[in-house]
C-alpha cells in the first residue's frame, strides 16, 4: 500500500490542482505498483500538506515574501 505525502506552500495549488494531483499519483501507482491492475488503485494513499510559506525553508533561507513569489508566483498571506 503506497502512502506519499507532499508538502506544499499553502495556496500554491488550486482545488482543481489538487484533484488532478490525487488522479495522476494513483494512476502511476497503479501502473507501477500495481502491475496495472486497477483494483489496486483502492489502496493508493496520497496526502497533501499545505504549510505556510515561512514555515518552509529553501536553501538554508526562510521562505520570504520574495522567495514565494519568486518560486510559486504567490504572495505570502499574514
């Protein structure tokens, strides 16, 4: 049974994002994992964490205002 988590900045992702996410790691699971089998889709667990951009640090430097807009193209909510 497959278990991933990903970390993610909060708000970097639409809902729409997220469920496309969800879709494609099960679909590769199942092709991998799975040997194609579809059943084992039912066992493909994936959780998406969102963290606050300055909780998360990127090269050593505190994910800044700059730094998020820069990589994720969003501005930091305080």
């Amino acid at each position: 049974m497959p278990i991933a988590t990903i970390k993610t900045f909060k708000g970097a992702l639409s809902k729409e994002q997220k469920v496309e996410l969800h879709k494609r790691f099960a679909d590769l699971m199942v092709e991998i994992e799975g040997k194609g089998n579809e059943e084992f889709r039912k066992f493909v667990i994936l959780a998406i964490e969102e963290e606050e951009p300055i909780n998360m640090g990127i090269g050593g430097v505190g994910g800044t205002d700059d730094i998020v807009k820069r990589i994720t193209g969003i501005k930091e909510q305080s």
